[in-house]
C-alpha cells in the first residue's frame, strides 16, 4: 500500500470491481454513465421498458454556483457528454405536457402583458407577467425528465427515481435485463 497514494473512494472501488461493466453503474440513485455509453432500452425515467423509444442526446451542465455568478461563466465551465436512452410513454407525455404548458402560458402572459397598458388596466398587465414566469418554471421543473447531477472528463452523473435506480442497478450488475 502507497502511502502517498489517493484514497479510494466508493466510486473508485465500484468501477475496479466491475460494477458498469457496461459503461454504467448506480450509486444512491444517481446513474453514473460513461460518456459515449448506449444505456439498456429501459426508460430512464420510470425504469419501465414497455414502449421505450431510443433517445440519442448531447447533455450540458454547468456548476449551480456559475450560473448564480454569471451566464458567461456558466458557459465558460460548461461540461458536455453525449449518451444514448430511452423513454417511454410516460416520461415522454410528462415531456409534451411540459412544454405545451410553457409555451401555450407564455404566449397567454406575454398577451396579457400587451393588452394591459392597452386598456390601461394594470392588473391585465401583473397577472400576464406571473403566469408568462409561472408557465416558464412550470415547463423547466415538469417537463424535465432528466436530472443531471455533474458531468466532469469521463462521466455524466444522472439523478434516477428509486424505482428506476433498482432496474439500471441490477441491469449493472447483470442481474437480468427487460
């Protein structure tokens, strides 16, 4: 044993054990993939594989504390990665229900805020501005079917429900497949 060597860590040790064999492992329901990596054609939101369509994506992420700092500095520490998914019904209507509700609301504020100082009502005119914000987050927090946690040189680090963090842990162990 190297004194001097880093400390292993449960990451370090779960990779050179052989846990994600096939470019992917789960550790506290966050799936750990190897960029580049195609995933088991079992939805990444549900776990579900009934109906999974095959999604091919290049995923982005900034730390939080960048975009609180600065746009620009967000996209100077920007980390890319690339994998291959799938979702399934479920995830993909909670998808087009986000994003209509986030388009169709803030076409209905932005009207809003435009007939209000037309009619000179400024009640018209705050409550478009609400509803065009509220139909944004709406979309950003319903709509996303992702969550991803950290990208750095190798990995995309993907925040998983319980019950689809048991169906990739065990598909990573290769304990079955769907």
């Amino acid at each position: 044993m190297n004194p001097f060597a880093p400390p292993q860590t449960d990451i370090t040790t779960a990779a050179a054990s052989g846990a994600g064999a096939g470019g992917f492992y789960v550790r506290d329901n966050v799936l750990v993939v190897r960029k580049g990596t195609v995933l088991p054609n079992v939805c990444i939101a549900t776990g579900d594989a009934r109906g999974a369509e095959r999604v091919h994506k290049k995923l982005y992420w900034s730390p939080p504390w960048s975009v609180v700092l600065s746009p620009l500095i967000a996209l100077l520490l920007r980390k890319s990665g690339e994998i291959d998914y799938s979702l399934g019904p479920v995830a993909k209507q909670r998808r087009m229900i986000g994003i209509a509700t986030g388009i169709g609301g803030s076409l209905l504020g932005l009207g809003l805020m435009i007939v209000g100082p037309a009619t000179d009502s400024p009640v018209i005119m705050i409550t478009g501005f609400l509803i065009f914000f509220v139909a944004l987050l709406f979309a950003l927090i319903y709509g996303r079917v992702i969550h991803i946690v950290r990208i750095d040189k190798t990995d995309i680090h993907l925040k998983l429900k319980p019950e689809s963090a048991q169906v990739f842990a065990r598909l990573s162990a290769g304990g079955g497949s769907y």
